[in-house]
C-alpha cells in the first residue's frame, strides 16, 4: 500500500502541517534526491500533494486497517 509519515515540525508551514498528524507520502525520487518528501496535506484536493523538507517528517508504518480507512477518506 501507501508509505505514511508524521509531522514531528510545523513551525515553517503550521496552516498546512499539522504537528504530529500522519499524512501519505508520494514517492518521488527527484524530491528525495534534495532531501524532500510529497506529502498529502491539510489541502486534501492536491492530488499530486506538496514538497515538504524531509527533516519535517518521521515515517511510520500502520496496521492495515488504518490504511485502508486512510486511502478510503483520501482516495487513491
């Protein structure tokens, strides 16, 4: 399934990233590469999501009832 993280920083970005909420992150090798992740944030309807620092972020992995219900309230 999806990969998820937690914000464990919202001081650059506190209307968009809520501390310690976990959000989906979109693989995408060029962010990564600069030492940024996509992630879905606070504005759900941006598909492709949003760079965001990595250093913002701590991956977590979910039981997959948790995922599911996250991708069911998300969308794909």
């Amino acid at each position: 399934m999806n990969e998820y993280v937690i914000c464990i920083d919202n001081k650059s970005n506190p209307a968009s990233l809520i501390l310690f909420n976990v959000y989906r992150n979109l693989r995408d090798a060029d962010a990564e590469a600069h030492n940024m992740i996509r992630v879905i944030d606070e504005d759900i309807s941006e598909r492709e999501g949003y760079l965001y620092p990595a250093s913002m972020f701590v991956p977590i992995e979910l039981p997959k009832s948790a995922e599911r219900a996250l991708v069911s309230v998300q969308g794909n």
